[in-house]
C-alpha cells in the first residue's frame, strides 16, 4: 500500500466514532430517591444517554456531550449525588475496543461451519448461520422471513419443533432479542437455544413438551448501524414518524408495543432513544413481532425479550409497576431461572435479580413487549436484562471472551425454567 493509502487509513480510523468526539462518561451514584428522581429530570436539560440506569445507593452510567459536561457536573454539584470519570475519551476507548474486536477476529478459524460464538457478529453471519441450520435440520426447524425491515433486511425466525407444530398439546416458547441495537449480547443468547435445540441437544425432553420460536434479531438495521455507524445506537432506523425524522431516524421498539403505548418513560422528541414512535406497532419490526405472538396466542406459554444490560429477569407490569394477577407464579419461575444461572455464573458477574419490571429496574416504561405479550394473554413474559461488566467500555460491550459463558448460563436459566412450566 503507498502512502497514501497508508494517511487514509489512518484518517478513517480517527473518523470512526467521531461523533462521540469530546463526550465523557461518568458513574453517578444518588442515595435518595429525591435525587434519583433529580438526576433523571436532568436528562432533557443536558440530553444525557443513560447507559446503566442508576437506582437509589445504585451506580448508574451516563454519557454526557462536551457542550453540556460543565453544566452537569456543576449540577451534580449542589446535589448529594457522588459522581467520577468513567471514561475522559468517549471516541477513542470506542476505537480501542474495535482493535480489540478485529484482533479477535483475526485469530478466528477460517472455516468455522457454526456461528462463533468467540466474538461479536454482524448481521449477515447470523443469516448465513439461520439458513445453514435450517437446512441441515429440515425434520425440526423451519426458518421464514416474517417481512423485511424498514432499510429492507430480512427479519429472519427459526421455528423448531418435533411435530411440525402441529401437535396442540405442546406449549409455544417464544424468545427474541436485538430489538435495541448495541445490546450485542442479546441475540447470540437466541442463536445459542437454536444451537441448544438442534445441534448439542443435551435436553432432548424439551422438544417433547415444547415448540419454540426463535427470533435472533429483530431489528436488522439499528443492529448493522450499530456496528458500522454509532456503536450506543438503540432505536430502529425509520423515517417518516415525523417532519423531524429524517433528521433523526428511529424508533424505540421497546416503547413501540401496544400497551398504555406512549404514557410513560417515553419521550415526545424524535431524536430521544425512548421516542415511542407516532403510533403503536408504527415499526414493521415490532408488528412482526406481534404477529408471532397472535399466531401462537393459544398456545404462548412463555415469552422471553433479551436486553442488557443488568442482570436482571423482569416481568410486568413495567408501565406502573402493580403486579399481574399471576405475579406469583412470574415470580416463581422468574427465581428458578435466575437461581439456575447464578448457580452457574463467573464470580465477577453481579447475581441476578428477579422482579417487577419498575421495581427492580428502578423506572416505569410503557409501551414495551413484556408487557404487551402479558396483556394479550402470554402468562410468563420477562424481559431478560443479560449481564455487563463494568471496567473498560462496559456494558453494551460485555467482553467478547465472555459470550459464551452468558449464552451457557443463560440457556440453563431458561432450561430450569421450561422444567419448571412442565411440572404445571
Ligand atoms: N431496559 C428495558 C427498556 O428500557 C426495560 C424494559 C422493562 N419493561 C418494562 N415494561 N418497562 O426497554
Ligand atoms: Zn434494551
């Protein structure tokens, strides 16, 4: 390569991420639910990102741009609420972890028939995976493509069943994931109950009592945007909702559900991460979504959202906070899932916690799906908030060595889970 392509290079890797150029993040810790409630309010004023949502005595993570870093600290200032630096260098910690990211992939074996699970994945190896699967299991897995996304990328499902889901005694069990975008750990946690279900089945009872439909990611484009564009990214890429949203494309698809759609932990601003859209279901990618569980509604004994990141296994309701008719039963199958994986997580993961969505994750957001898959009629619905790290450029960024051991852990909560519903 001349040296000109050498300067160009160099120059694409600084371009990389620049749009976090001069944003820092900090830990803020408030010890009151006055301040909590403070903090939170800040958010419009200084358009803050929350990447790790604090509670009371709880360490939270927020992204704050330059144009707004003196006033918020000086805030935080006349406030109780204990603050530090958890980044100086939005933009290059978020290229250092692309080195990392691709010396990984260097070291990846050429041909590797199923989908590594030693790093991260873009869009069309996890296409490639759903339709190699598919083809060389055809007696148990189907994969159709639901629709196509807004930007026009497939929205691909597998279904697995021993009967061709036609046996009406089996119960239906639904798991997606990828509907926020930089969340990377979710959809491998799908991908991994295929593998789970087909290729190392270790539980081959499973398929006797269930049929399970499995939608890795539900939101192509956020998810690819995330890679190549902005790697906080979290909303779908659409436009049209507004005058303003082709300025700011995107809805949040985990507000976009059809229940108490809009009335809380959303925001009215196009450009916000928890902008609800302009009407419910208004994003294809949620409706396919609602679709599958209208199709199986009769059968839908359990519906799983995979997030991060908190390790956490929340269930409605998530818009007030009250608790379901059968909360007792969501709580029950909710600790055997939980206590399964913590039997099984590494020591530096914080133990899960099970709970109401608002009580646990310390606010109230309407609009989302395990709340709607609750309210149509599916008796166990949780949305998973699967483990981050703090440290480096956590979170989202759950060390790729890592990956593997959350899919394991997290295949064995919702095993014990599944066991669980049997004994009903
Ligand atoms: N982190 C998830 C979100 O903000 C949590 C959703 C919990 N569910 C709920 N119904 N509020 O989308
Ligand atoms: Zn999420």
């Amino acid at each position: 390569m001349n040296i000109i392509g050498v300067l160009f290079l160099i120059a694409v890797a600084y371009a990389k991420h620049e749009e976090y150029q001069g944003w820092k993040s900090y830990y803020v810790t408030p010890y009151s639910m006055d301040d909590l409630k403070f903090l939170r309010s800040l958010d419009v004023q200084y358009d803050l990102d929350f990447l790790g949502h604090p509670t009371v005595g709880g360490e939270g993570l927020v992204l704050v741009k330059p144009e707004h870093q003196e006033g918020f600290l000086k805030t935080l200032d006349n406030t109780n609420i204990v603050y530090r630096v958890h980044s100086e260098d939005v933009a290059s910690a978020l290229r250092q972890d692309d080195e990392d990211i691709k010396r990984r992939a260097r070291t990846l074996s050429r041909n590797a028939v199923r989908l590594p699970y030693n790093n991260y994945q873009r869009l069309a190896e996890f296409d490639n995976y759903l339709e190699d699967v598919a083809k060389r299991y055809p007696d148990k897995a189907t994969l159709v493509t639901a629709a196509n996304s807004f930007e026009g990328r497939p929205i691909k499902y597998i279904k697995i069943s021993s009967t061709n889901f036609a046996d009406p005694r089996k119960k239906v069990i639904m798991i997606d994931g990828g509907i926020h975008a930089r969340e990377w750990i979710s959809p491998p946690i799908v991908t991994w109950a295929i593998h789970k279900l087909l290729e190392d089945v270790t539980e081959p009872d499973l398929l006797e009592n269930f049929d399970f439909i499995l939608l890795p990611i539900v939101n192509p484009d956020g998810y690819e945007y995330s890679h190549t564009n902005n790697r906080w990214w979290r909303k779908t890429r659409s436009t049209g909702s507004s005058n303003l949203s082709s300025y700011c494309p995107g809805v949040d698809g985990n507000r976009n559900y059809d229940f108490a759609w809009n009335k809380v932990g959303t925001s009215p601003n196009v450009c916000a991460d928890n902008y609800a859209g302009n009407r419910a279901f208004s994003e294809v990618e949620t409706r396919v979504v609602r679709d599958l569980i209208q199709e199986y509604l009769n059968r839908m004994v359990m519906y799983l959202t995979m997030h991060s990141y908190g390790s956490m296994i929340l269930y409605p309701w998530g818009h007030d906070g009250s608790l379901s008719h059968n909360a007792l039963d969501l709580h029950a199958v909710g600790i055997a899932m939980a206590e399964a994986i913590n039997k099984e997580a590494l020591p530096i993961f914080p133990k899960y916690v099970v709970g109401n969505s608002v009580q646990v994750i310390g606010y109230a957001a309407s609009g989302a799906a395990e709340d709607y898959a609750h309210s149509v009629g599916v008796p166990l619905a949780y949305t998973f908030e699967l483990p981050g790290l703090r440290g480096g450029l956590e979170g989202f960024n759950l060390p790729a060595q890592y990956i593997e051991q959350v899919c394991r852990e997290t295949w064995s909560g919702i095993v014990a889970g599944l066991r669980r519903i049997s004994l009903q």
